[in-house]
C-alpha cells in the first residue's frame, strides 16, 4: 500500500499542477488580457483622431458631441506557451469636446463587448467580455506645435472556459499618455509628424486560481500622417493617411502566485509594431463623417483589423 502511494502521488501532483496551470493561463489563452490592449487602442484611436484634426482643420470656438463606432479583429499566432489567441471586439465611443482659443479639451464614454479564444489550445478557451469606462483628454496649440495628454479608466467583466466550467473575473485598466504633433502646411495637404508615449496599466481582479500582478506596459509610437482637403460642391473632403512605427515594452509577461509558487507567462508580443490607416472625412456645415480602416502587424506574429465610423454635430 505504501509502494502504491509512493507510485501514485507524483502522478497527482503532476496532474493537479497541469490542472491548476492550466486554469491559471486561461485569461490569456482566451484573449482577455490581450482584450485590454485592444479596447483601449481603440480609445486611443478615437481620441487622437479628433486631436489632429484640430491642428489640420480648425474650427471656431464652440462644442461638439460626437458618436464613434470601432471594431476591431485581431490576432496572435504565439503568446502563452506556444498557444495564440483571437480576438473581435465592438465598442460605441460617446464624446464632447470643447474649443477655446489655442486650447482643445473632452471626454468620451465608451461600452465595448470581447469575443477571444485561444488557437493552437487543446481544448480551446473561449471568453466573453464587457467593458466600460471614461477617457478625458486635451490638447494645447503653440503655432505649428501642439501638446496633448489623456487619461483613462475601463473596467471589464466576463467569463471564460476551456472545456470545464466558467470562471468570472474583472479588471481594471488605467491609461495615460503625452503627446507631441507639429503641424506642416503646404497649400490644401497637411503633414503631422507625432510622437507619443502610451502607458497602459491592467489590474486583473478575481481571478479563482490567484491574479497576476498588476501589469504596465509602455508604448512608443512615432508616426506621421498626411491628409488633404477638397471641396466639392457644399461637401468639405478629407482624406488622409497614417503611418506609424511603435515600440513596446515594461510587463509583457504576466507573474504571479498560486500555491506558493511563482508562475510567469508572456501574454503580449514585445516586437516592433508597424500601423497603417486611411480615412475620408466628409464635412458640411455643422455635421461631420468620418470612415477609417487600420491595420497593424508585428514580426512576432501579431496583426489586426480595425474600422472606425464617426458622425459629429458642432454647436
């Protein structure tokens, strides 16, 4: 009975530490933490949208609200022990915004809803979350010079499994960023060379076999886009492009403790990312629409699709 026991208890304990691991990398197997970054670009992209173009179009000072539609599809090929994820988030992006003199400062309320799974994952994880949260954020012209600065906070909620029961969690996850756009005009097209620095803290909370730290990661995009301004009967029309390159760095792999043991896991692709988008916005008198496509890719297997759909009203 004792040689049985002996036989048999490293095969438990092997067995529970594959149980619980597993259980453990599920947030990031799903897609969820990766599900942070993505909603919150799509803030990002929203917010620093209206900020170019207050340097390339100027209006008069006054209001404006404004509704913003992103989607996004995105994937990566290895991230958590050789396992990818996917993932297709939908946000609706509520906003006003003020103008006064050489300053520009607003607010957007966001709601956003995440499908991810794993891929290469036997069995696959699946998760479903929701997110809501506050952005604020404003801008300072000095000539051709402009400062900008925003701060937010999403909270998400969800469940995700993987072939056994669901398991909830929720989190919170703070941004913050500064950046730097210089004008240059040359008739009707505009060039605007930028500079930023993303900081992006996720809090995981509630997680059933222990949370991971908090994780903050550090994002350096520098990018220029080019746009040009038609008219075209009462329409104003603007397309545009944009380019950028963006370094990452900080928490890209995620340590934490469950049973008195420290685990680690990459879940974010540290490698240089490349982003690409057009746009046309189309403009008469107090109204506006705005379309856009973007599309982001990196050496490390990791790529995305994102739309955006805007209207605004100026008063």
């Amino acid at each position: 009975m004792q040689q049985f026991a002996l036989k048999t208890l490293p095969i438990l304990l092997v067995g529970s530490m594959t149980a619980f691991t597993a259980r453990a990398d599920l947030w990031i197997e799903s897609g969820v933490a990766a599900a942070s970054m993505d909603v919150t670009h799509l803030v990002r992209q929203t917010v620093d949208k209206r900020a170019t173009a207050q340097l390339t179009t100027p209006r008069a000072d006054g209001g404006a609200v404004w509704l913003d539609l992103t989607g996004s599809d995105s994937r990566s090929d290895k991230v958590a022990d050789g396992v990818g994820h996917r993932n297709k988030v939908a946000a609706a992006h509520l906003g006003a915004d003020i103008r006064h003199g050489d300053a520009f400062f607003g607010v957007v309320y966001t709601l956003a809803h995440a499908d991810g799974e794993s891929r290469g994952a036997v069995p696959q994880s699946e998760a479903e979350t929701q997110w809501y949260g506050v952005h604020v954020f404003g801008e300072r012209s000095f000539g051709s010079l402009a400062l900008a600065g925003q701060f937010g906070w999403l909270h998400s909620h969800g469940q995700a499994k993987s072939g056994g029961p669901s398991v909830a969690m929720h989190s919170n996850v703070y941004s913050f960023d500064l950046t730097a756009r210089l004008l240059l005009a040359f008739g009707e097209t505009h060039v605007v060379p930028y500079v930023k620095v993303e900081n992006t803290v996720i809090d995981q909370r509630n997680w059933r076999d222990g949370y991971p730290d908090r994780m903050t990661v550090h994002q350096f995009p520098v990018g220029v886009n080019v746009s040009r301004t038609f008219a075209a009967g009462e329409w104003t029309i603007r397309p545009e492009a944009d380019a950028a390159l963006v370094r990452t760095a900080g928490d890209t792999e995620a340590e934490r403790r469950e049973n008195g043991v420290t685990r680690s896991t990459r879940w974010l692709d540290d490698a240089t990312l490349w982003r690409g988008r057009l746009g046309l916005t189309a403009q008469k008198e107090k109204t506006s629409y705005l379309m856009g496509y973007e599309y982001q890719t990196s050496s490390g297997g990791r790529r995305s699709h994102q739309m955006q759909f805007e209207g605004r009203y100026t008063f």
